[in-house]
C-alpha cells in the first residue's frame, strides 16, 4: 500500500507539472501573440485590467491602503498564482479526462479573450492571444501528457484491465499495490514492458490512467516534454516582450525637442530649497514622483498619431495635433500634484515645473456652452475624470502638460499630454495620456473615481507633513532639527506650527516660494530632545486663515484631513 501511495503521489505531481508547463506555454505563446498585437492584450495583463475595474471599492481600497503602490505587483502575483493552481488541477484532470481539461483551457482562454476585448483601448485583434494562448497550452498539455503516459506502452495488465476500469479508485489502488508488493525492493515488476530496461519506467509503473486505461508512467518522456514546454514558454514570452518594446515610444519621446515658454517663469528661489538631509526637495526628481493610476502597462502613446478631441458642449468642436499643441504659447507652472488617496503624512504628493499650454485658452476657442459645468477628460486607456469648468477657467495655470522638470513628460506621467490643475487632487484633474476632453454637467455623466464612491469634485485640503525626524525612528539627546512640507495649493500656505508631547506650539519657519500653488518646506530648529519616547505634531494655516483641524477624516470620499504626528524615541 505504501508503495502505491509513492507511486501515486509521483503520478500525481507528474500531472501537475504537465498542467504548470502547459499553463506556462499557454501565457508564452499570449504574450507573442500580443507582442504581435498589443502589449495590452497579453491574457495577464487582460485579466488584471479587468480585475481592476471590476474589484469592489472596499477591496480595492483595502489593497491600496495594505500594498499601497505595489498594488499592482502584488495583484499580477495573484492572478499567477491562481492561474497556476488552475493549470496544475488541469494537469491532474488530463490524466483520466483529457476533453474535459482541454475545455477547462479553453475556458480560460475565453476569460483572458474577453478581458482583453472588453478593455476601452481594446483593438478588434485583441482577443487572439488569449485564445491562441490556450489552444496551444491544451495540445502542449496532451503532448506532454502523451509523452509521459505513452498510449503505447499499456502496463502489461491486460487481463486485469476491465477489472481495474471498473472497480473505481479504491480497488484499483489495492489490486496494483498487490501487484506491485515487492517492487520497490526488487527493482523489477510485473507492470514493465517487455524489453524495456529502463529503471525510472520500473519504479514508477502503472498506476496511471490516461484516456480511461492504466499508462506506464515514462519519467523520461515526462522530462523532456516539461523541457521542451519551459523552453517554448520562455522563448515565445521573450519574443513577446521584445516585440512589445518595439512598440514602445521611448524612442520617440527622446526625439522630441521641448519648445521654449512663451513667457518663461522666472527660476525657482534659492530660499524654495533649505536642502536639508531627508526633507523632501523643493523639486521632486521625475523619478522619484509618486505614480498612481490604473494602468498596469504603461499606455505606449505616439505623439505623432496623438489627438485631443474637445467636443460635448461646445459651439466650435476642436482637434488638436501633438505639433499643434507644441506651437501655441506655452507656459510654465510649478504645480504641486496630490492624491486624494494620500492619507495624513503620507507619501503621494510630488512638486514639479510643468511646461504646457493653457486649457482655459483652448477651452475659450472651442466656446464653452452655458450649463456646462464639468470636463470629462478620457486617457487612451479608458480612465476618466470630471474637473470643474470654473475651476479651470477662473485664471489659474490649467495646463495641457507636455513637459515635466525641462523634460517631455515621462511615460508613466502621462506622456505625450496630460493635465495639471493647481488645487484639484489628481483624480479630478491630472488625467494623463489624455485624448478626450467631452464639456458635460455632473448630473448626466460621473468619472472613473466617482462612480466607485469618490467626491464629484475634490479641492486638495490643506495638509502638513513632517519629514524629519523619521517617525518612529531613535534619535540623539540634545538639539534636534523638525522639519517637512505643508501644502494647500492656490491658496498659499501661511503658517505651520509644531508642538511636542502637546506641550505649546511653536511657528516654523518657512521656506520660499515660488507662488502659491506649491506645497512649502518648513523648519523648526533648536528642539531640546531629552531621552525617552516623543510625539511631534505639526499643524498649518492657508492663507485663507484656515488652519488644519485636528480631526482625522480618511482618504474616501474626498481626501484626509488631520494633524501628521510622529512618535520618536531619543537616547
Ligand atoms: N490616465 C490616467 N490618468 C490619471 C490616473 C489614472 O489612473 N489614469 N490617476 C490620477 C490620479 S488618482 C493621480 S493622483 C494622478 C497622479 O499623477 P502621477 O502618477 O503623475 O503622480 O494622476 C491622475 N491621472
Ligand atoms: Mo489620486
């Protein structure tokens, strides 16, 4: 008995990895396929994509607040390792029903198909490599399955046969193990082809059923299907992602020679930065700006084929090329950009020089109609935004962006054109790869974020942060140095204040500014630490003469309020 469950098991997990390989063969061969295609199609990504937009609200907020930017490593990590299981349950089916785990293949393949074909940039092709992908797995499953169960090499039981077929699992077991009692000792059973001097085909002989009859298990041809299938797997998934870095427009983003400002922005103060180790700088590196979006490849957008279409309530619809937009005045802007999903002292705010051309001055061509009051903005991948019409036209820097930091916009920022808008968090305003702009009204059409329970509108609250020193970090006995960033964009920060262990506040001193539509470094130097534990908190005032109220709100429906407080140990 022992034996057989040896026996067993080996067969077992010989079917899974036929399944695994097969699934891995299935994914290799999609991934060509939408190398070929669109990146965008390659059946993970697909189903990814659409597990994005399907997830409910909770989960998904869950996932950010749990992963926060990883969200989308972690959610790919998934779908493998469910696609994974199911591939190596696959395996195991195919060995006594193998129709029923070529139609479970195929169903996948379906799943992927539609994922991708359902996805709003999905091309007419898209469903190909999903289906593709599959059809090859189940006949790469079969051959292996083939290989490593050959049809020709039935057990040598052919009498006991019918008996076996018939008398289900448990008979069979215990009819094999008897047959089989002493083999493990003697290394020669009953169950080995004649001729046949092979010793893994001895060790592990027929307790296999391929096609409803008992197979000798052929470790060998197990072996070199599963190397022959990686193989595939790894050249055609290889392929695939070269082919789709052929696609990419990197290339043409480095050709791309920034016009000059038509009025330049005068340089950013020298006070703006107080370059202190482990604040945030004034300017945020493009590479190191938060990212935050749906996308889970990088939309690959030729500014030569680019066009914005403004239209909805409009007198004169407009269309707009990528050299059309390059040769009207540009402008320059230093715009602070936060996600509404920034929870108190959190990480996704970024400051940035933004080059690009006035929203409001197009909008003003195109002759925005009365009763308008929302602009839905589209991305080449479908997300959408609603941003207020007066909000972009009462005369702040409203940009259609192509250049961030002197550079043309970064892929993953939206390249070739995106918008900014000072004040608004990015939800309802900083759409990018964007190349729609419909004029509606919020009460006949919502936004992305707003049909999954965000605010129609989202002004960024005034919010302060405390860089240094690192919360629930140790630190040294003795004058310390608090400092960080608060920001209320278009309103200016005023003020910012701190307290220690809620002892009196104390103002900071704040940093330049090049206007007021910047978050603004603050310091506080000279706090006496003396050892033991320490709760800093800082609070800041607009200068509307708001100041930050001390009561937390969370993320959801239309950003965090609260005080940012850290908790130090000093030695
Ligand atoms: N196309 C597209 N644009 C988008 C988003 C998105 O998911 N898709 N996310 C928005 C959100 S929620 C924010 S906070 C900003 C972030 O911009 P960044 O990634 O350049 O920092 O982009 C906005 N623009
Ligand atoms: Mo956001």
């Amino acid at each position: 008995m022992k034996d057989f469950n040896a026996r067993s098991r080996a067969d077992a997990w010989a079917a899974a990895l036929a399944g695994l390989v097969a699934g891995a063969v299935a994914l290799g061969v999609g991934q060509l396929a939408a190398g070929l295609i669109d990146p965008g199609a390659a059946p993970v990504i697909a189903v990814g994509d659409a597990t994005v937009d399907r997830t409910p609200q909770a989960l998904k907020d869950w996932a950010i607040r749990t992963f926060g930017t990883n969200d989308k490593v972690v959610l790919i990590g998934g779908i493998v390792v469910v696609l994974a299981l199911v591939a190596a349950g696959l395996g195991l089916l195919a060995r006594r029903r193998p129709g029923l785990a070529t139609a479970g293949l195929l169903v996948f393949g379906l799943v992927g198909a539609v994922a991708a074909s359902t996805r709003p940039d999905a091309g007419s092709l898209d469903a190909v490599p999903s289906v593709l992908g599959a059809a090859v797995g189940a006949w790469a499953l079969r051959v292996i399955v083939r290989r490593a169960w050959p049809p020709g090499r039935h057990a040598g039981l052919d009498q006991d046969h019918s008996a076996v077929r018939d008398s289900g699992e448990g008979a069979h077991g215990g009819e094999v193990a008897g047959a089989h009692g002493g083999e493990g000792a003697t290394g020669a059973g009953g169950h080995r082809v004649a001729g046949d001097g092979d010793v893994d085909r001895a060790r592990y002989p027929a307790v296999m059923r391929a096609g409803g009859r008992p197979h000798e298990f052929d470790r060998r041809g197990l072996l070199t299907g599963v190397v022959a299938g990686v193989a595939v797997a790894g050249v055609a998934g290889l392929a695939g992602r070269g082919l789709a870095g052929r696609l990419e427009v990197g290339a043409e983003r480095a050709k791309i020679a920034l016009p000059r400002p038509a009025k330049p922005l005068r340089p950013i103060p020298v006070g703006a930065d107080l370059r202190l180790k482990d604040l945030s700088p004034f300017v945020t590196p493009n590479r190191d700006f938060y990212r935050i979006d749906t996308a889970l490849v990088l939309p690959q957008v030729d500014p030569k084929t680019w066009k914005l279409k403004i239209h909805g309530m409009v007198d004169r619809p407009v269309e707009l090329t990528y050299d059309q937009l390059l040769r009207r005045p540009l402008r320059e802007a230093d715009v602070t950009l936060t996600c509404v999903s920034n929870d108190v002292g959190g990480p996704y705010v970024g400051n940035a020089r933004w080059l690009g051309a006035s929203l409001a001055d197009i909008l003003r061509e195109a002759g925005v109609q009365s009763g308008a009051d929302m602009l839905l903005s589209t991305s080449t991948d479908g997300w959408t935004s609603g941003t207020p019409v007066d909000v972009v036209m009462d005369g702040r820097d409203a940009l259609l962006a192509i250049a961030m930091n002197g550079e043309p916009l970064p892929l993953a920022h939206g390249f070739p054109v995106r918008q900014v808008v000072p004040g608004l968090y990015g939800y309802v305003s900083a759409t990018k790869w964007i190349t729609e702009i419909k004029v509606g009204r919020y009460d006949q059409e919502e936004a992305y974020w707003t049909e999954r329970g965000w605010a129609p509108k989202g002004p960024i609250k005034t919010e302060s942060r405390i860089d240094l020193p690192r919360g629930g970090s140790t630190i040294r006995a003795g004058r310390t140095r608090i400092a960080g960033v608060a920001w209320a964009q278009h309103k200016g920060i005023d003020a910012v204040e701190v307290r220690v262990d809620k002892g009196p506040w104390r103002q900071a001193s704040l940093a330049e500014v090049p206007g007021i539509d910047t978050w603004r470094q603050w310091v506080v130097d000279g706090w006496d630490a003396t050892p033991g534990e320490h709760t800093i908190e800082v609070r800041a005032t607009d200068a509307t003469g708001y100041t930050q109220t001390p009561d937390y709100a969370p993320v959801i429906p239309d950003g965090a309020t609260g005080w940012h407080s850290i908790l130090v140990v000093v030695k």
